[in-house]
C-alpha cells in the first residue's frame, strides 16, 4: 500500500512540473507584453518606484497576480488600472507574458 502510494504521489508531482513547464511561451510573451513595459520597464525591471519589478518573478506567482487583477481581486487606483489592461488578455496571452518576465534576470539590468 505504501508503496503504490508514492508511486501515486511521484506521477503526480511529475505530470504537474510538466504542466507548469509546458504553460507559457517567454518568446511570444516579450511580443505579447508591450503595454507592460510603460509601467514595468521592457525587462520588468522599472525605474518607477511606484511600480514592482517583476523580471526573474515566479511564473506561477506572475499568472496568479493577472489573473486577480483581471478577476477584480485588488483593487484601489492600481488595481483598477491593471484591471483594465488584464481586460484584454487570455488565459494563454497571461501565461506567456508571465514566462517572459519570470525568464529575466532578477535585479538591475546591466
């Protein structure tokens, strides 16, 4: 029984790092990701100290935050503002934008 569990457990954990690999596109998402740059600078890496930098992010965590936004999750003026840019995003649109920034280097570029 034990065994059969973790056997359980490892095709699992497996097939689910395979999902998250698998979701987003960095190429495409740098294409995608062009209105992002006025506020998040074109790495994700932005000089505004009212706006995160969000190059080498966890995609995960990245996808999770526009998906709020776009859920009306947060809200005040930001939230309501990165509402509407979310607005216009698929789900696919979300993840490749996400894999994109999580694929920068985190810190200050060069």
């Amino acid at each position: 029984m034990l065994r059969s569990l973790g056997t359980l457990c490892a095709v699992l954990l497996s097939t689910h790092v395979m999902a998250i690999e698998g979701e987003g596109d960095p190429s495409i998402g740098k294409q995608k990701a062009y209105t992002c740059q006025f506020c998040h600078g074109e790495t994700g890496y932005t000089p505004k100290k009212d706006y995160p930098h969000i190059n080498g992010q966890n995609t995960q965590y990245l996808y999770n935050v526009m998906k709020s936004y776009q859920a009306g999750e947060r809200t005040g003026a930001m939230g309501n503002m990165m509402r509407q840019q979310m607005s216009v995003l698929s789900d696919q649109d979300m993840k490749d934008i996400a894999a994109f920034y999580a694929s920068q280097e985190r810190g200050k570029p060069q």
